[in-house]
C-alpha cells in the first residue's frame, strides 16, 4: 500500500510538472530533454527521476523558468517523495514486527497446549506441587511477597522503571490492623 502510494503521488507530480513545463516552454532546445509536450516532458522528467537522464541540469541555463520547474520538481520527487516512502516502509516494518512477535507467541502457547495433552493429571499435579506455589516470594532480604509465583533475577537494565511502583509502608504487618492513611 506504501509503494502504491508513493507511485501515485509520483505520477501526479509528473503530470502536474510535465503539462506545467510544456505549457511554459513551448519553444525550448531539446539539449537537455523534450519537454515541448506533455508526452514527452514526462517521459523526461520520469528519467530524471530513476537517474536514467543522460544529460546536465547546466543545460537548462538558457530558460531560467525551466531550471526552477525542474529543479523544484527534483526537490519534490526525489527528496520529499523518497523520504515519506522510506518513512512509510519503516512504520510498516515496526507494525509487521509487533504482529510477527504476536504471531510467535500464540503459536509457541498452542505448543504448549498440545504438549499438555500428553501429560497425565497425576504427573501435572506431582509438577505444580513441587513448584511450591503455597510459599511466599522474597522480594528482598527479608521482605516476604506474595504467594503463588516463581521467583526469578533478571538485569536490572532489561526493564527500567523510572519511579516505584509498590508503596510501603512501616508498622505492623497484622491482618487486622487498619490501612495507613495517604
């Protein structure tokens, strides 16, 4: 859709600038490209735009409107036009990822899934029991957290929180005391 975007903003700008170029310079040399109708100036200008103009821009010095309209449809074509697809394409590319990362995911849960189907309800109950869920986690030393999950380290840099997330608060640690005030 990007590329098919890009081409059809291409092609307008060949025919806004090739009928605008054949329109001004009725009477122009053909040293630097024909551009006396439209036909032809923008088979010249498309030319110019792939790089297949065989000629130099130094040749347009005699009529300085058609330098300006060639050089200002260069700037547009090449420059803007070049840049916004290459844009286009990497905003694509970062779109594509996130579904491919997705993607790869629910395919490795289904293996998982299938996989699941071939252990029996005495083994899984055997594997739960030895993962221990019933334990409290130790976030610090000391600092006993919730039940019910696997603790793991991981480098502090692989996600970085830039303020904390969990309030805490000193006292006692009873069930049946009140909840500090904010």
């Amino acid at each position: 859709a990007e590329v098919k975007q890009f081409l059809m903003a291409l092609t307008f700008l060949l025919f806004a600038f090739g009928s605008t170029i054949s329109i001004w310079c009725t009477d122009c040399s053909t040293v630097g490209g024909d551009f006396g109708d439209m036909p032809n100036a923008v088979i010249s200008l498309f030319a110019i735009t792939v790089g297949l103009y065989q000629g130099d821009f130094r040749q347009f010095q005699d009529n300085a409107l058609l330098l300006a309209l060639v050089t200002t449809f260069v700037s547009i074509s090449v420059v803007l036009l070049l840049n916004l697809l290459v844009a286009q394409l990497s905003r694509s590319y970062e779109y594509i990822y996130t579904d491919m990362l997705g993607f790869a995911r629910l395919n490795r849960a289904s293996l998982l899934v299938d996989a699941m189907e071939s252990c029996s309800r005495v083994r899984w109950r055997r594997f739960v029991k030895s993962l221990d869920f019933e334990k409290r986690l130790e976030f610090d030393e000391g600092d006993l957290g919730l039940s019910g999950g696997i603790a793991s380290a991981e480098p502090a840099s692989k996600h970085i929180q830039t303020r904390e997330a969990i309030r805490r608060y000193g006292g006692t640690t009873s069930g049946g005391a009140p909840w500090p005030l904010t």
